[in-house]
C-alpha cells in the first residue's frame, strides 16, 4: 500500500497552531450511495453555514471519488462553462455555539482506497489526538413519517452506547435507538463510515455513530426532520452544543 499520508495535505501551519490537542471529538458526515432523505448531507451542510470553521487538511479527491460514476456539475452560461464544481473531501476545525472547537470532516463518501484512506484518517486521529469519533448517516426504513424519528446506534466499543448494563431512558418524544444486545446477527453492505468505524477500533480509538430512519417513501427528497434527528444525538453523544433552531 503507498504511504496513506500522500492522500492529504494540511492547509497552513498557522491554522494547525490553532487546534487544541486534548478532549477533541471528530465527527464525519460522508453522503455516499444510501443518504435516505439527504439527511447526512443536509446536516453537514447546516453546520457549515452555521458555524465558525477553518479547513485544516484537504484530501486527494482526484484518487478517491469515480468521476464517471458521479459526475462533477458545470454551470453553463448559454456560451461558456462558467463553473465546474468538482467534489472536496476536507477536514476542519468548527466551533459550536459555546465556542467549544471539534473537528469535523465532511464531503462525498469515497469510491476508491477505502483501506488507504482508512489508514490516513487513523493517523490523522493520532495526529490530533482526538478523543472520540463520531459519525451520521441516513437510511430509508418502512416507517411513518408522522412517528419520531428513529435511530440506529452502533459503536467499536459497547461501552460508548451505555453497555454492558441498562440503558438510559429516551427523551419524551423521541425513539429509543436500536441496537440493542440480543440482535441478530446481520450482513448489510457497507459503507466508508462502516470500514473507517472498524479499523479505528482495532487501532484503539473509540468510534461510533448513529444512522437516522427515514420513511422508505420519502427516501429519495430532502427530508431536514431526519438531519435535525442525527444532529440532536451527535450533540449529545459528542457533548457538543449544535445549533439546531432553524433546521425542521
């Protein structure tokens, strides 16, 4: 494998002089093939405009993402191609609205070197010394869209999801997560997320995420309730405060 750090560069040194070196959590919104509702990606891009960010580390997308499979948009003037809007894959430093720093990568799920951009994350955790992963995701589920939104939890180590031992009691209104102990043994195709959540673990970073239920019907639309849904618990399980006021 070639060396997994040519896929990044970072910004500028002063930027990396900016960035805490303890307690980080890094939370990573990655829309790829299943993003029912969009909700990942409306989230990732709720966060951008609402919060202070700098970019830190910008990735090779040229050598992750098919270009034929996902075609890059152009704007076309009725003369000339006045804009070719090429995907970015980067990491940032963010503040949330206590001014508390994370770090957050966001962009399109990658096609291409999963396992060697894996590894780039993982050193780039060490790098920064981050604390804890965090990542979000929708998928289309047969449920109603008049119900709470549902979730899914998933972790490297059960310890991050309050197991072994009872788990907390849900907020008014909403749906417990699944995931419980005693579920079934399933195989489903996976996502960067699901790799990246993995091979965090067994390098001995705690990782885990939750992927929103959106109703299968609406699966294709935008659907910002499953993006407000995601946010809520990243908050929580991140200990972050996220603006969520003008997202629903």
């Amino acid at each position: 494998m070639r060396d997994p750090r040519d896929l990044y560069r970072f910004e500028s040194t002063e930027v990396l002089e900016a960035v805490p070196r303890t307690g980080l959590t890094l939370v990573h919104a990655l829309p790829g093939m299943v993003d029912a509702g969009n909700a990942c990606r409306i989230a990732a891009g709720y966060l951008r405009d609402e919060l202070r960010h700098l970019r830190l580390v910008s990735f090779e997308t040229d050598e992750l993402l098919d270009y034929r499979g996902a075609r890059p948009q152009a704007t076309f003037d009725g003369t000339s191609f006045v804009e070719v809007d090429v995907p970015e894959l980067t990491l940032s430093l963010m503040y949330d609205e206590q001014d508390r720093p994370f770090l957050f990568l966001d962009g399109p799920e990658p096609d291409l070197q999963w396992r060697r951009l894996a590894e780039a994350l993982i050193d780039l955790v060490e790098f920064f010394d981050i604390e804890r992963v965090v990542g979000m995701q929708g998928v289309p589920m047969a449920v109603p869209h008049t119900r709470p939104i549902g979730l899914f939890a998933h972790a490297n180590d059960p310890s991050l999801l309050g197991r072994p031992g009872a788990r907390a009691t849900p907020a008014p209104g909403t749906v417990p997560d699944i995931g419980e102990e005693g579920t079934p043994e399933l195989v489903i195709p996976a996502a960067f997320g699901t790799l990246l959540e993995h091979r965090l673990g067994r390098a001995g970073h705690p990782a885990m995420g939750y992927a929103a239920q959106v109703p299968h019907y609406l699966a294709r639309t935008d659907f910002p309730a499953g993006a407000l849904a995601l946010l809520r618990r990243v908050s929580e399980a991140a200990g972050l405060d996220l603006p969520l006021v003008h997202l629903g």
